[in-house]
C-alpha cells in the first residue's frame, strides 16, 4: 500500500498562473482534506470532502477549489496563484479519527 | 469555529529530562485530541491521541492528558532521546466531519 501520495512534489508558477494538485489514497478512506502549512501558523484546513462528490469549505478556502470524483482521488486547484499562496500543501484521509498525511506539495509562487 | 493555542512555540530540553507541551481549545464540542509530530522535510505522523470521555493516556514514553472542564490538554514526553526532536503539533476535533484544528506547533530540541 503506497498510503497517500501527492503530486507534484516541488512547483514553481508565476502570479496568475493555474495549476492542480493531486492527492490520491489507496486505503478507502472516506474523508479526505488539504491543508496548507507556513512556518509558524501550523496547518489550516483549507477544503475537506466527507465522501466521493462532496466537498465543504475549511478554514481558509479563498482562491482554491476542489474536487472529488472518484473516492480515491482529491484535487486542488488554484485557478490565479497569488504570492500568499506560496506555501507547503499536505493532503490526508482518514476512516476513523486518525488523519493520514501525504508527503507534502512545496509550491512557490513568484 | 474552533481555536486552539499551544504552547511554547520553542523548547530545548536536555536528554533525558521530560518535555511537556500545552494546548488549549475553544470550542466545548471537541471530543478528539492528537498529537502529530513532524520532521524537519517529512510528514506529521499520528504519536497519541485521546477522546474526551478519558483524562489520560500513555503509550510508553509519552503521555497526553485531558482537563474537558479547564479546555485543555498537554503532551507529556519522558525519559527524552535526540530522535525526539522536532515540530509537535496538537489539534481538536468538533465536527462530524472530523476535521482538525491545528495548534502553531512546538519545536522541540532534544539536547545530547
């Protein structure tokens, strides 16, 4: 079992750029969520999806989007990168309470 | 929503002394409590966890305990080693939707 896994690992765009992250789970957790994590502030939920077709809006969902076709898949789009949303984005999925981590996006937008 | 604050933001300890860190919530709705730890580069990985019908829980030598009446929670770690070091996050769950509040983190220098 690969768990959760994120890609890409590494991006760089430029301002009004748009891009997708991938997060995909092999464990047939119905919940999954994205965070994003900046030195000091811990990580904020930014969408989460209790279940395949849904998702619900975090603590800090502006300038993001997301979808959940299929169970095992979780994607999150920036449609217009800004500076603020340089930052490094973790997926996870959980069945219980306790949340699996992906390895981590590091996305730099210049 | 809820808030959670944790405490101190930085921590060195020597080996072999205990470390304890302190987290408080806001929302009295929360029944879910872990603690991740997280290397430098790598992921936040699940260390202790604890539901709000129970006070304390230990697996060997780490401890988390739980005052629901005061809101707020602390992570007790013995007998420290130099693998212990690195950012510890607690977090809380209200929602059905088992989404977690995280605190700002508590790096933590185990000293040789």
């Amino acid at each position: 079992n690969a768990g959760v896994t994120q890609t890409p690992k590494f991006r760089v765009l430029k301002t009004g750029q748009s891009m997708t992250l991938l997060c995909a789970q092999d464990m047939n957790h119905e919940y999954m969520y994205w965070y994003r994590q900046d030195p000091g502030m811990g990580l904020r939920l930014i969408h989460y999806s209790v279940g395949e077709g849904t998702t619900a809006k975090g603590e800090v969902p502006d300038g993001y989007n997301v979808s959940r076709l299929k169970k095992q898949n979780f994607l999150l789009g920036l449609e217009s990168a800004a500076p603020s949303q340089t930052s490094v984005y973790f997926c996870a999925s959980s069945h219980l309470r306790e949340q699996f981590f992906g390895p981590g996006t590091r996305l730099t937008v210049l | 929503g809820e808030n959670v604050e944790q405490h101190p933001s930085t921590l060195s300890v020597q080996e072999g002394d205990s470390a304890v860190i302190k987290c408080t919530y806001s929302d009295s709705a929360s029944n879910y409590f872990p603690w991740y730890k997280q290397e430098l580069g790598k992921r936040p990985q699940l260390i202790i966890d604890i539901r709000s019908n129970v006070g304390e829980k230990k697996d060997q030598r780490i401890a988390v305990t739980l005052n629901k009446t005061a809101k707020h929670f602390s992570l007790h770690i013995t007998e420290t080693q130099p693998e212990d070091s690195a950012v510890y996050f607690c977090a809380a769950s209200p929602g059905s939707a088992r989404q977690l509040t995280f605190g700002s983190g508590t790096q933590l220098t185990v000293l040789p």
